[in-house]
C-alpha cells in the first residue's frame, strides 16, 4: 500500500466522518476542509455538521457529526415550506372578507363590521404585484361599503383572526426579537406583513438624541417611547425595539447614524388584527361612514358576545398562490410567512390551529414518508428559535424525501441559486457552484447553516446540509467557510 492511501485511512479513521467512494479526490477535498474547519481557531469553541446525500439512491454520501442535534436557523423553512406544498398544493390562496352580523336597512349596518382573516400573511403587504398595499386594501373596502351605500355602523369593526390561537408568539422567540419587524408573531389576521416603519431626524451632534418624527403607517393606540441616540455617520441601524404580544407600548433603543435627514427602521405589529380593524375604522370615517363603537379583535368580542351568524359578504381578498408566496418566503428568508404556513398546515389536517398543533401535523407528514426524526426538536416554523434543533441527517433526508414528491419541481424553484438570486446571491461567484446550487441560508445567534440541493459532476442530484456552531468571528467569516465548502461539494 502507498504513502497516499495511509494517509486517507488516517484520516478517515481520526475524523468523525463517514463517506462513500473515499477514492474520490473531490471527497478527500471535502474530508480534509471539514477536519481543517473544525480544529481551526475559528471553531476552537463550536461544532461543524454536514451531511450529503444522493437524492436517486437516499445513501449517505458524506457525514461529519451528521446525527447532533443543532438550531437550523432558517433552513428550518425548507422543511416548512415543503410541507406547506405537501398538504395544501401549490395553488392554493388565503381569502380575507369583510363581513356583516347584522342587517341592512336603508344606509345603516345594524351590527358589526368583520374583517376575517385566513391567515394570510401578505395581506395589506404590497410585496406582489397582484396585492394591493395598505392604504389601497382600506380604501377597497371602504368602496364597497359605499357601493351598498352603508353610511353608519352602529356596532363595531372587529378584526378577526380566530382561524389561529391568540398567541402569536411560537416558544422559545427570544425577548429582543419581538419588536423587531423579523420577529412579528403571527395572526389569523395579519396586515402589512405585522410591520410598521419608524421614522428618525438625526441629531447634528454624535451622542444627542435622534427625534421620532413618524412611524409608516400611524399607529393609532400606541405609544412609543424613544431613547434612540445619533451615532457616528455610516454606523447603520442600531436601534432595537422591544414590544410585548398584544401589547400596545414599545420602547425603542439603539442608535442611528449622523448625516441622512431621515432614518427609518423597522418593528413589529404587535396585534395585527386590531391594528387592521383600528385602521379600518379610521378610513370608514374619513370616507363619510360613522362607527357607533370603538375597534376589537374577534377574541376580546367574543369573551362577553354570544356566537355570531354572518349575514352578508361586502368584499373577497385572495392572496397570490401558494408557490408565489412560497418563494417569496425561501428567497427573502420572511419569517412570518413560514410561521403563518405552520399554523395553516395544522388548520389544513384538522390537528388544530396553534404552532403545536403544526408542529405536529408536519412531524406527522414526514414519519409517514419513512424519515427518521431521531434529533428533530422544533418550536417554530421559521428557525427563530434557538429553541429548535435537528440535525443534518434529518434536514437531508427530508430533501431527499421531498424531492420525490409531485410538488418538488415547484418546491425546487423556490430555493435560491448560489451566485444568483435571493439571499446568496453573492456567494460562489466565478466558482462551479455558481448557479449549481440551490440554498437556503440560516444565521441565528452563532450559528450559520445552509441547505438545499445540487448537481455533482456525474449529473447526479444530492441533497446538502452545512451547519456551524459557536463559531469565532475573529478569526473568520462564518459566510466565506460555507461558501468553500459549497465550492468543493460541486465537485463529487
């Protein structure tokens, strides 16, 4: 035996790595970046996990601490999105109506004003073309009251988004995400994506307070407390937003950079469905129709109410398809999007309409298929939870899974292409992985992963996971190790 073949078996047997074919110099390649990886200083305080599979054959091609239960971050919306793809097709839409309790008689509703929710999580957005943004979306359904010449309401308009529970927090969201616009909860009614935009005037003087001058849109029944500073120009948004689920008080806190006129950043609806209602309400009376009673959310309505009879629908919203918003979700990584589907997916399989409920409706669906879950422990749909963990095992097999499904030629497309599009679009560029591979990035609190699919050089499909933990940044760019590897996986 050779020089050459000691070396590979010492390798082989000093690393935690199983791998098939290990003749292969792309393997070898891969073996010896992953060992380098994880005794650098880099990952001299944290962990790597990998794992590859065939997508033909489901064989384990390569694993590196394949079966350790680690946070996906946000390639956790890979398994969401196809499951979501799975159970409610590629066509479906979320439907939103303005309704009535109450009768019509001459120019007045005698009753209450419903806006009910589906869930959907575009709704007021603005993001597609095919939807309307918030001020459009009021005034719609302010014109279709007029059009049946309603001028008084003589109860209230209610928001109603009792499709989900009322917690719209998943467990384990960490304290410092909820006011932010990437940690807003998800409603059975949300509206405007459950985000708003608070608008800074700088001050001249580095250290001096940085006035709130508006928020987009206004937010009627909120108080907002400022304690933003101005920072050295260039500095960014460093402002954090600290809010509580329903609550209607947010404190704002951070810095913004000395220099633009204006700063604006974003934060989190809190309650969405009153938000929509409260907003409603406003535009009705600023197109000449009255509300004899102030707002509510269909849960506050509900606890003193007897059960409701719906009598007339004024209008019908629908959502683009669900392969739209998919994409949407898995390209710009949109956190409630993912969380949103979780929840339809329990409502779907009739296992009820909380984040659990979807938990399990989606651990159901994949142990049906034959995927062993052993590792998979997940709070959320989206990954936001450093609560959730599962391994790469379990993300690759899944993909494998998925990518014999009818759907997957959808579910394919809504993954991003590396060098290409979405959120790493920057990476691989020059490279064969470039336009090769197909990922979805997480990075969540030390953590980075990226998952998805690509094409070896025999022309056949694998699916990949690449985890990092804890890393060190100080001694590197947790983005640029993972790109090396998806440069050297291309080549099996």
């Amino acid at each position: 035996m050779n020089r050459i073949y000691f070396t590979l078996i010492s390798v082989f047997l000093s690393s935690p790595l199983f791998a098939q074919n290990i003749d292969s110099l792309a393997q070898q390649a891969l073996i010896r970046r992953l060992d380098s990886l994880q005794t650098s200083f880099f990952m001299q305080h944290g962990s790597v996990s990998a794992c590859i599979k065939s997508v033909k054959t489901g064989q384990t091609v390569l694993a590196y601490y394949h079966r350790k239960s680690v946070p996906p971050a946000s390639t956790m919306k890979l398994i969401t999105t196809a499951t979501a793809l799975a159970v409610l097709n590629q066509n479906f839409t979320y439907i939103t109506t303005l309704e009535t309790d109450g009768a019509v008689r001459n120019d007045t509703l005698f009753g209450n004003l419903w806006i009910r929710g589906s869930g959907d999580p575009s709704l007021g957005g603005g993001r597609f073309k095919s939807t309307p943004t918030l001020p459009v979306l009021l005034k719609s359904w302010a014109t279709a009251l007029q059009e049946r010449k309603i001028r008084h309401i003589t109860g209230r308009v209610i928001g109603d988004g009792g499709i989900f529970d009322e917690n719209s927090i998943p467990g384990g969201w960490p304290w410092d995400d909820l006011g932010n616009y990437y940690g807003a909860g998800v409603s059975g009614l949300n509206i405007n994506e459950n985000k708003f935009r608070a608008v800074f005037k700088t001050s001249s003087v580095v250290g001096e307070p940085a006035g709130l001058i508006r928020t987009e849109p206004a937010l009627p029944g909120y108080t907002l407390i400022n304690r933003v500073r101005t920072e050295e120009p260039r500095s960014g948004d460093q402002v954090n937003i600290y809010s509580t689920p329903l609550g209607s008080q947010y404190f704002l806190e951070g810095s913004v950079p000395k220099g633009p006129a204006e700063f604006g950043v974003q934060g989190s609806l809190t309650n969405p469905s009153l938000f929509a209602a409260t907003s409603l309400q406003e535009v009705l009376l600023e197109n000449g129709i009255t509300v004899g009673d102030t707002s509510q959310t269909s849960f506050d309505f509900l606890r003193t109410s007897q059960t409701v009879t719906f009598r007339d629908t004024l209008a019908r919203t629908v959502s683009p398809p669900l392969k739209d918003l998919v994409t949407e979700c898995n390209f710009q990584s949109i956190n409630l999007y993912a969380e949103a589907f979780l929840k339809t997916i329990g409502v779907a399989l009739n296992d009820g309409n909380t984040t659990s409920d979807g938990i399990k409706a989606l651990e159901k669906i994949w142990t049906s298929k034959g995927v062993n879950l052993a590792g998979f422990r997940i709070k959320d749909g989206s990954g936001l939870s450093p609560q959730s963990v599962l391994t790469t095992d379990n993300m690759t097999d899944i993909l494998v899974v998925a990518a014999r499904e009818p759907y997957f030629p959808t579910f394919y497309s809504t993954i991003a292409v590396l060098g290409k599009n979405g959120t790493v679009k920057n990476m691989g560029k020059g490279t064969r992985a470039e336009g090769n591979v197909r990922a979805k990035s997480g990075s969540i609190g030390g953590a980075r992963a990226y998952a998805g699919y690509f094409t070896g050089k025999n022309g056949e499909q694998y699916s990949f996971a690449f985890n990092i933990q804890q890393y060190d940044s100080n001694f590197g760019s947790s983005t640029r190790e993972l790109e090396k590897l998806m440069v050297l996986m291309v080549n099996l």
